[in-house]
C-alpha cells in the first residue's frame, strides 16, 4: 500500500516551520536605518554621479538634482551582494 502525506501532515508544517525560521534569520540588525520620506516639493541632498548610461545625452558626465531642476527625474540607487 501506497502512503500519501495529508495537506495538513506534521511534514508540512515542519517545512512550513522552517521556511518561516529561514525567513526570520534572514534579517540582519545590520540593516541600515529605515527610510524616511520626503515631503512633495523637498529638494533632494545634493550628490554628484557620473551618467554611466551610453544612450544618455549627459554619458560620462557628472550629473546631480540639482541639474535635473524643473524637470521630472528619478533616482535609483542599485546595490548587490
């Protein structure tokens, strides 16, 4: 005789289990502070990056908000491990 595990068998909620603990570990206190939003019309802290884009009118240029003024810009910051 074939066994078949039940939907609510003492294995999935192991698996459940350890998901859910895998998960919990996964957040370090080394998380950097959490964000706080800036109001509309706030002008963002000045900064200074290079255009790295080849398409861009500005490429190898520093580029900042400052020179986006009166313009709708947005800014993403990538970061990988």
């Amino acid at each position: 005789m074939r066994s078949t595990l039940h939907p609510s068998s003492p294995w999935r909620a192991g698996i459940l289990l350890a998901i859910c603990v895998i998960a919990v570990a996964g957040c370090g206190k080394d998380d950097p502070a959490p964000l706080v939003p800036m109001a509309i019309g706030t002008l963002a802290p000045d900064f200074t990056l290079t255009d790295v884009n080849p398409a861009s009118p500005s490429a190898s240029q520093p580029v900042s908000p400052r020179s986006q003024l009166g313009k709708v810009s947005a800014w993403y910051f990538g970061h990988a491990t």
